[in-house]
C-alpha cells in the first residue's frame, strides 16, 4: 500500500490506518483524492492480512467536502468535471464500505459534505466533542453525491436524512449522537488515542466473523447502494451546471449570500 498526497497509509500488525493528509487544505474531495482514494481501498481490500481499519484525518478538521476553490474557477462547465470526479470517487467509495473488516472512524472539527457520507459508510464513528457535522449540498444549490441518500439513510432514517440535506444542518457532536451519525462522543485530546485503541482491539477480534456481520448487513443494501451511487453522480452532474449550483459556488468563494432563481 502506497501514501500519496492526499491519503496517507499505515499498517501495523493486520490494522491499516488511512489518514486524510491534506490539513491545510481541510482535506477536500477533488480529482486527485478521487483518484487516491479509489486505488487505497482497492489495496485494502487486496491487503490478505488486514483485520481492521483506522479512518482518520491529519488537522484541525476531518473534511470541508468537494474543494469549492477548484470548482469556483470552472463554474460554467461543472457537469463533466462532476462525472470526472465522482467516477472515482465513487468506485473508491464501494469498494472502501465493503471491506470485510470492521472500519473505525475519529472525526475532529467540521466534517461537511462528501465526508459525512464517508463517514456515515462506517461501522463505528467517534467524534470529538466540539465535531460539528454538516450537509451544505442544498446550501450550495447541488444535490447530494457520495452514497449520501444511502449511508445518511441507513444512519438516520429516510425522515431525518431528507431534513438534513435539504435543510443543510451542521450538527455539533450531542446532535449528531441523537441523530445517530456518529457512535460515541470522546474528549478532543483523547478522540486520536481512543480511536485508535478501539481499533486494535477489533484487529485481534474474530476477523472471519466481523466481515460475515458486515456482508449480511450490506446485502440487503447492496443493489441499491451502486444504483443510488451511479444516480447521485448523474443527478449532480445535471444539478451543477444549472444557475442556481453556479451561484452557490460563486457566494460561497465570496462569502456572501446566495441569491437563487430557481433554474
């Protein structure tokens, strides 16, 4: 397994600790992590003697989502940079949820977009106490991506999913508890060692039997995981390149309010 710029990868006696690695850019989604992404957890799953995961994030913050500087620059010709991206991304993103391994995840400051759907795929997330968790999607006037409908859905129900997304939330991490997106709450200066510690001891767990649970649990899921995937890519390749999504960008970058027109 092989660290690029912007995934870094660890093993340490059958546990792989992947760490996103680009904290001064708050860990964004964009090409190049699509691209790295999907080749990390195509070496995961060919890893024979994996036994668990370690999902982690180098900084101050987990992951600020899609990289809004680089679509900002390219805002009126989003649609075939989207199906760019998401074709990786999303071929990453399946194979990285069915890794037959139990998957742990610290997040600290903000998770927002793409990295909530991330995370939510996970099987155990911890967050830190002053972790705020968001969907800006509809704030940006894009449609989610990233198996959002699905993981957020499995983890909160259609309900409380939908009002999420459309209402763009940032939850802190009690909310988030409550709403169930994330499993346990950990001091800020202990998330990093308890995640890890909870990590090891699935490492030297009953490996042929977590990855049994997680496959019975997936199958029931498992068609319309790669449906939904294929159809937020689609969807948000045909949302990005309306006026509203161009707008959203641009107010963003300019930190100021959006005005929409619907169209």
């Amino acid at each position: 397994m092989t660290s690029t710029d912007t995934i870094r990868i660890e093993l340490q006696d059958g546990l792989a600790i992947l760490s996103l690695a680009q904290p001064a850019r708050g860990n964004p989604f964009d090409g190049a992590f699509g691209r790295d992404f999907k080749q990390a957890a195509a070496d995961l799953l060919n890893c024979a003697e994996l036994r668990a995961v370690l999902l982690r994030a180098e900084g101050a913050n987990f992951s600020f989502g899609g990289d809004l500087k680089a679509f900002y620059p390219a805002r009126d010709r989003l649609a075939p940079l989207v199906r760019e991206w998401t074709a990786d991304l999303h071929m990453g993103l399946q194979r990285f949820w069915r890794l037959p391994v139990p998957v742990v995840t610290a997040i600290q400051g903000y998770a927002m977009g793409g990295g909530v759907a991330l995370l939510a795929g996970c099987d155990v997330v911890l967050a830190g106490a002053s972790a705020r968790i968001g969907s800006a999607f509809a704030q940006l006037g894009f449609s989610c991506d990233s198996g959002s409908t699905v993981t957020l859905t499995y983890r909160m129900g259609v309900a409380r999913a939908r009002r999420f997304v459309l209402l763009a939330e940032v939850l802190g991490s009690e909310d988030a508890l409550r709403a169930g997106l994330v499993d346990q709450i950990v001091a800020d200066d202990k998330l990093q060692d308890e995640a890890l510690a909870l990590a090891r001891k699935l490492a030297v767990g009953p490996t042929v039997a977590y990855g049994e649970t997680k496959r019975l649990f997936m199958r029931a899921g498992a068609a319309q995981l790669e449906a939904q995937l294929e159809d937020e890519a689609l969807t948000l390749a045909r949302v990005s390149a309306t006026q509203d999504a161009q707008e959203g960008i641009a107010a963003q970058v300019e930190r100021r309010k959006p005005a929409f027109q619907g169209r």
